[in-house]
C-alpha cells in the first residue's frame, strides 16, 4: 500500500522533521543591513496603485546687474520651470504553507514563512530604491552593442538617460518636463571611438527596448544621422549625470585593477555638489554607500594613512570604518552592486527583476576588471510615495487578516514600514492551506533639476566608479 502520509509526501517535510537528533530550530541565514530605502523620505499618498502626480519646481531668473538708465523702466523677466513625476505601482510576493506539514515538522513553518516572506520584502523594496538612485548617478552614460554602421539605429548596452528629453529652447520641444525622446523633442548625444576620424554628435529621435516599457536596459536609440562605430563605442548625453571615474575615461571599458577608490576622487564629488549649490543632508553632510572592496581601497590611499598616521586605536582602525570625512558620511553597505547583489547574479546579464542601470565588468564579460561603485546622496534627492494600505483592513473582512508585523534577523531590526503582510485564512476544500503575502504601494522617483546649474538632469546623485 502506498503511504500518503504528510513526512513521506513532502520533500519539504523530510528535510525538517526529526531525524537523527535534528535540532528544532532554524539559524537564521546572513542578512544585509537595509540602507538604500534609509534614503527616501516616506511621504504618503491619497492615490491608487496606475495613478500618476507630477511634481513642478521653478528655475532662477536670472541676475540683472546693468544699472537702469535714467527714466527707463526695467524689462519683464520671467523664469523656467521643470517637472518629474511618479506612479503608484504595486510590489507583492507570497508563500503558501500547509498546515498538517507545519504541524508535524520539526519548526512551526508557518511563522518561518512569515519571517522569511518579511525579510524577502525588506530586501526587495530596498534593492528597487538602490537601482533608482543609480540610475539617476549613471543616467546618460552607455556603449554600443556591437560594431554597427553606418546606421540610424544605434544598438546600445543600456538606455538609462536616452529615453526622455527636456528642450525649453525648441518651440516644439518639451519645455517643462522630461518626455519621450521624437523627431520635435531630440537629445543630443556625443558618440566616440567611432570608425571614422573623431567623435561625431547626433540627436536621439526615438527607441526601441529589448523589453516592453524598459527604460533602463538593453535597446537601440534612433539618431539623425548615419553613424559608424566600434564595438563598445562610448556614448554620452547632454544632459549626463557627472561621474568621477578613477584614471580617467569616458566608460567603465577603461578602468583596470588599480583604479582604486582615493580621497582626492571624494573631493571631485564634494566639489561638484557645491559647485551645483546641492543642498546636503539634514545632518549637513553628504551620504556615501561604499561597498566593502571600497573601503579597502581607502585604506590603501596614502592621503587616508597620513590623515591616520599615529592612531592605530582610533575607531578608523579600530572598526575598520571610513566613518565621516570631507563633508561626508561613509555607510559600509554590502547591497552596493557588484556581481553577486544584482539578479542573476552574474555579472553580465541583465535582468528586468532587477534592473541595474549599470555594467558589471569593464567590458561587459565576467574575465574584466570587476566594476565598483561608490554612490553619493544629496537632500531631497528621492522620495517614497506611498499608499496608506491600513484602508485595506476592511477588506479582509472573514477572509483573513492584515498585519504590520516587525520582523528581527540576528539584531537586523526589519521594519515593515509601510510595507503589509496579508494573512489570508483557508480558502481549499480541505482549509488547512493558508498564504501569507507582503504588499506594498509606491514609487521612487528621483528628482531632477535641469534648469538650474549645469546641464546634468540629476544633479542629487553622483558615483566614484572603481576598479578591483
């Protein structure tokens, strides 16, 4: 007779259940600490998830300092203004657990689901805040995808930045806001390493996204104009975001093993910000998420070992922490992106469940140099729209139950701010079959500001780009 039992029937059964001494508990895995959603300031919103709000912010009008000639009246002047905009979307993921399994396993499944299900949440939105601030920090820098030409259709490795344009100067241009990139609304970009003489510019028409509605990802750009280039041809927008690439060169291609991070590369950042009049942080200081291999590197900067020379029991060495230096605070954060944070986890494919607007590699293959990034922040860069899901505690009703549970791994504190774990009863014929999901309403957008200082579109977010 074939034995249907719940141990016998379930290989997630057989791998918890008593057996030879099991221990019955789980240990909790490794977990990073969620810093990139400490970011965004949470700013709730009375919308539903598809509804999209635009947000306006004036330019300066600028400085009248010829004196009037007498009896003459000064002339009208006016200013520009410049929008961005965001849109509700929803964020879910959910686990079901049977209970006679939970029952007769050797830990309650129910409630390691649960935790499991919450920390999965954290890590989620946390990862989607990070792709957004760099993608701000990286917008308007790519390569080509492949020797091409000549050809009006430019084949590029990431579209992050050459997708929308802001033309006030252009009467049919889009004078307020960034909209979708057309023959009346172009963005001028710079190609190099063309196969012909010298860097040539022409102006993006249209795209075409390997992906539907991907604005970050693999694509082609439509130009004005034929164009021949090399493989991995550098492109760059008007409009780019200012990025501190160590040794110099206008792409990831040209960094090698010992482009390390420095102190004279966090000065260049700094400088920029207060050349652009960015305001910093309400602690007066600018954030700075590093990656591990970074703040190694800053060790090995003999201006950091001077700065740190005859204190070998300060807390720099003592923790193995930049702490706060030229203006900035330095938060060691293993979600940095690098190979094994971004899905797939190889390093060179691309992926729409997690879309890094950035490369990986040098070159684009897992045998280059590993590519590292160093992300700086500003005040009021992003924000967290949120909806208020507390609405939807009538609608559980019988059917099961809301919660705002706060969820704990090895002294992480995972707080489900505005995040919702829905405890759903039953709904089998047999009603031993319960689902537990995480939900969450929003949007991240990073604001621009075009209309003031230099021609970069972001001007809150900036990267170090490394070699390893």
């Amino acid at each position: 007779m074939t034995d249907f039992s719940v141990i016998l029937q379930s290989p997630q059964v057989r791998a918890v259940v008593q057996d030879n001494l099991l221990e019955r508990a789980f240990h909790d895995a490794l977990f990073p600490g969620m810093l990139f959603r400490g970011e965004a300031v949470p700013v709730p919103h009375p919308g539903q998830s598809g509804d999209t709000q635009i947000f306006t912010a004036p330019g300066l009008m600028a400085p009248k300092m010829k004196p009037l000639r007498p009896g003459v009246d000064p002339d009208d002047s006016t200013y520009g203004y410049e929008q961005w905009q965001m849109t509700l979307a929803t964020y879910a993921d959910s686990i079901p657990t049977h209970m006679p399994t939970s029952d007769v396993a050797a830990v309650d499944l129910f409630m390691r689901n649960a935790h499991q299900l919450g920390l999965s949440a954290a890590q989620s939105l946390n990862r989607i805040v990070r792709n957004r601030m760099y993608g701000a920090a990286l917008s308007g820098w790519t390569v080509a995808d492949g020797a091409q030409g000549p050809t009006t259709t430019l084949r590029v490795k990431r579209l992050n930045g050459f997708t929308r344009a802001r033309n006030p100067n252009l009467p049919a241009g889009s004078t307020v806001r960034f909209d979708y990139v057309s023959s009346s609304n172009p963005l001028s970009i710079t190609i190099f390493d063309t196969a012909g003489p010298a860097a040539v510019v022409r102006n993006v028409t249209g795209y075409t996204a390997d992906n539907p509605g991907d604005e970050v990802g693999p694509g082609t750009l439509t130009i004005s104009a034929n164009v021949t280039v090399l493989d991995r041809a550098y492109v760059y927008s008007i409009d780019r975001t200012a990025i501190v690439r160590v040794g110099g060169g206008n792409s990831v291609d040209s960094l090698i093993s010992t482009d390390i991070a420095r102190l004279t590369d966090v000065r260049a950042v700094v400088t920029n910000f207060w050349q652009n009049n960015v305001p910093a942080h309400a602690d007066q200081r600018f954030h700075c998420h590093v990656d591990p291999t970074n703040v190694a590197q800053l060790f090995d900067d003999p201006e950091f070992q001077r700065l740190s020379t005859s204190l070998p029991d300060y807390v720099i060495y003592r923790q193995f922490a930049v702490g706060e230096i030229l203006n900035t605070v330095f938060f060691k954060n293993t979600e940095c992106p690098i190979a094994q944070t971004v899905l797939p986890g190889d390093g060179v494919t691309y992926s729409e469940d997690d879309p890094f607007p950035g490369e990986l590699y040098s070159t684009g293959v897992s045998t280059s140099t590993p590519v590292h990034r160093m992300l700086f922040t500003a005040q009021g860069g992003i924000m967290e729209y949120h909806q208020d899901t507390d609405a939807y505690i009538t609608e559980a009703g019988i059917m099961g139950k809301i919660a705002d549970p706060r969820i704990n791994n090895n002294g992480i504190d995972v707080v489900s701010d505005r995040i919702k774990m829905i405890i759903r009863a039953p709904q089998n014929k047999l009603q031993d079959m319960v689902s537990t999901t995480w939900r969450f309403v929003g949007d991240w957008p990073a604001r621009t500001d075009s209309s003031t200082g230099s021609a970069s579109r972001y001007k809150r977010f900036q990267c170090i780009e490394t070699g390893a």
